[in-house]
C-alpha cells in the first residue's frame, strides 16, 4: 500500500501519466501531424531528458515516500 501511496507523491509518476495522456489526447488533436522527423525526435529527447533528470532527483523508493 505504500509503493502505491508513493508513486501518487512521485514526479515521475505524474509526468509519465501526463505523457500517456498527451499521447492519448494527440489523436484527436492531430499536433504532430505537421511536424518534421526532426522536430519530433526532438520532442521525444526533450521527454527523455526529463525523465532522466527526474530519476536523478529521486532519493527515496516508491514505498518510503508513501510511508511519508
């Protein structure tokens, strides 16, 4: 229960639950339609990065957040 407790309080969490919905949404907005290759995999490098920042901040498990 706390792991669950935990990834409600973690940032990487909500960002990756932003993504998946972004995702989601973008079918029915048709955004990327008129992006280059480029333009998209920068995109994608950007929401790497941030993931990889994200992880860098972290400092506690999933379970030891929840317990906070």
């Amino acid at each position: 229960m706390e792991t669950l407790k935990g990834a409600l309080k973690s940032k990487t969490v909500w960002f990756g639950m932003a993504i998946a919905a972004l995702s989601w949404l973008q079918q029915f907005v048709g955004t990327l339609e008129g992006l280059t290759p480029e333009q998209v995999t920068i995109i994608g490098s950007g929401i790497g990065t941030v993931v990889i920042w994200l992880r860098l901040i972290t400092n506690a498990s999933l379970a030891q957040k929840g317990k906070e």
